[in-house]
C-alpha cells in the first residue's frame, strides 16, 4: 500500500514539472484506514508547499492518518512556514518520506522534529523514483550550478544534418514533442552563436497547454556575432534573451543588444572561448536550476570537456544520411585516445514513435 500511495504522491509532484523552478516538484497524500482523505503538490514556486495543499484538501478529519510526501517535510522558515509545524498540529500520525530534503536547511531536521513530537516516520519509498524526479533540484541545492541535460538529435549513421545542414526534421513528431516537454521543464535552454547562424531557431515551448512560460534562451557567442534580425534577438515578447560573451565583443554591438532588452554576459574566456565554468556560475547565482544544451557539436564538446554536462539524451531516428560534410552532435577538438572517451553511466533506451531515444549519465573519466 505505500508504494502505490507514494506513486500517486509521486505523479502529483510532477504536475509541477517546468513550474516551480528552482524549488522541488514535491507531492502529497493523506490517507486513512486505507482510502485518500486529501492531496496536493507543489504547484508554482512561492506556492504552497504541497504538504499543506494536502491539509487544505481534507474531506475527512486528518487525527490517526498518514502522510505520504515525496520529499523530507521541512522545518525552516521560508517563503512559507514550517510544513512541520502544520503536520504536528494537525494530528497526523504517521509519515511515509520518499527521500531526505537534500537543502541544507532541513536535511534530516524535518524528520527529527516530527519524531520527537511522538509521530511514526519511515523513510526510503521510492527513494530512486524521487531522486531521479528532482535530480535538478539535488544538484542545485546543494552545487548552486544548473543541472545540464544535453539533447541531441541525429540519423542512424550519427548526422544531425545534411552536408547542406538541412536538419527538419530528422526525428518524428513524437520525438519532437518530448523535447518540447523537455524545454518546458528546463529553466533554460543554451545553444551556440552557429546554431542561431544556420538553423534560426526559435527556441520556444511549442505545446498549447504550456504556451507561455518559456525558458531563457542562453546563447554562447564569444564575439557576439549574433545577428540582429536572428529570431532569438527580435522575438523576445515570450521569451527572455541571454547572451553569454567575452571581452572581445564588440562594445557597440553589446550596447545595441542590451537597448533591444537583451540581456548580455560579458565572461571570463578559455581557449579563445566563452569560459563554461564561469557561464554556469552565473546562471547558478542568477537562480537558473537548470540548463538544457541544444548544441550544436562545437558547444556540446566544450561543454561536455569542461565538466558541465550531467545528463544526456540522444534521440536517433531510422534513417541514414550520408556525407563526409554532415555534422554530428558532438565535434570540437574529441578526445585522442578511446581510453580518455567520456563514460556514460546508467544507459536506458526510450521509443518515440520510430525513434530511439538513449538517456544516459555522464560519469567521471
Ligand atoms: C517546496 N515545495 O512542497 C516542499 C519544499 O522557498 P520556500 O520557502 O518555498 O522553501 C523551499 C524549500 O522547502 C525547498 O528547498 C525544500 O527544502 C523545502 N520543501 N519546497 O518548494 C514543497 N515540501
Ligand atoms: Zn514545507
């Protein structure tokens, strides 16, 4: 019974999903003798935390029942009071965690205080299923830099476009779609200057029920040669604009981004290049949680040689393009010998439509 209440507690964290950055997706139920008496999740951030929207949901008196909650309740003083407090009051008797709040504000306290006034805890239900589901809130709470998913998109034969960069569309609409998704979850998502040269792309979520919250769209470009009629630099009423250079940059070229309501980095470089480190730095302490690199194979290289990248996902679509010419997700310098490849941990494979998609770790070298 626990776990198929922590599952429902679970499925309601992540209807917060792309909303509540960079706070938890965080679920709650309430139960007693065996049927759900309330429940509520996280639903924006600032919000309610979810184990209050369960108390404010109650059909039945909550004295002698249990709550499930797929996060440590906490015990400081936000932005909202303890949900500790709430739960003590309230009469719960039991509480059933999914995984310890890794904010080092409550790590662990929540659980202590709620013992100590006398109510039972288990803790560890669907911890895995928990972890994975606020895998960009670990690493931000306790890193304070995003959480980096690399997406990429290619043939059987590893092309993300032809050798005249035709690239639409290479992966099914299905593909297409989770992407989507994906940008809607990601606070940002983060390409180079060469992908905005070929492809002018929009970078928007495109799916109706999520039209309008659209993440910052980062573009790495270390002398600025963005043009100024590129979609990203006139279209800016939905979607916020960074762009992330260097001292090289042309001052007046910053000033006329800047005036057009773009917002520009001027930051440390490295190798000529936009220093990624001190990139992710900034975004941490800007409140960005997470970022969702859309390439293309020059970005993705540094990106993933300068340590930043933690997850990737590689959809590969049935079809063979061909071409000495033909780019591939990830170009850049490489590595010289297989023994110094980049790993990728914990490997799954996912089916949209015809496509395969690969998800996977990037672990230590
Ligand atoms: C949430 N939603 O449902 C729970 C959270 O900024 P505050 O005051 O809303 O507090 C955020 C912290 O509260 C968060 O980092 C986490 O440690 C804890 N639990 N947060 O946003 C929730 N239960
Ligand atoms: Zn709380």
């Amino acid at each position: 019974m626990d776990i198929i209440f922590m599952k429902r507690a679970l499925s309601l964290a992540e209807k917060g999903a792309g909303f509540v950055n960079p706070n938890p997706m965080v679920g709650s139920v309430i139960v007693k003798n065996s049927n759900i008496i309330g429940e509520g999740y996280h639903k924006f951030f600032g919000g309610n935390h979810a184990e209050i929207e369960a108390l404010n949901s109650l059909t039945d008196t909550p004295e002698g029942s249990t709550m499930y909650v797929t996060l440590e309740p906490c015990s400081h003083h936000g932005k909202t009071p303890p949900c500790v407090n709430a739960i003590i009051k309230s009469g719960i008797k039991k509480v059933v965690v999914a995984m310890l709040d890794p904010n080092p504000l409550v790590s662990g306290s929540g659980i202590k205080i709620l013992k100590e006034n006398g109510i039972k805890v288990v803790t560890g239900i669907l911890e895995e299923e928990a972890k994975k589901l606020n895998e960009i809130f670990i690493k931000y709470i306790t890193t304070k830099l995003p959480f980096c998913l690399m997406k990429s998109a290619m043939s059987l034969d590893g092309k993300i476009a032809t050798k005249f960069s035709d690239s639409k569309w290479i992966t099914c609409n299905e593909s297409r779609e989770y992407v989507h998704k994906l940008r809607h979850k990601y606070s940002s998502i983060m390409v180079g200057v060469n992908t905005v040269l070929v492809d002018n792309p929009l970078l928007t979520v495109r799916i109706p029920e999520f039209k309008g919250l659209n993440p910052i769209r980062i573009i790495v470009d270390s002398r600025c040669r963005i043009p100024l009629d590129s979609n990203v630099v006139k279209k800016i009423s939905h979607a916020k604009t960074l762009i992330a250079t260097t001292k090289k940059a042309d001052t007046k070229k910053i000033k006329t981004l800047e005036d057009k309501g773009i917002e520009v980095l001027i930051l440390p470089s490295k190798d000529k290049r936009v220093d990624l480190n001190a990139l992710v730095e900034r975004l941490g302490q800007m409140g960005i949680d997470s970022v969702l690199l859309e390439g293309g194979g020059t970005l993705n290289y540094s990106a993933i040689e300068a340590g930043i990248v933690d997850k990737v996902n590689c959809f590969i679509a049935p079809k063979i393009i061909g071409g000495t010419l033909a780019k591939s997700p990830v170009e850049g310098k490489g590595v010289s010998l297989v023994k110094n490849a980049f790993l990728v941990n914990n490997m799954v494979t996912y089916k949209f439509g015809n496509d395969i998609m690969i998800e996977g770790y990037i672990g230590q070298r």
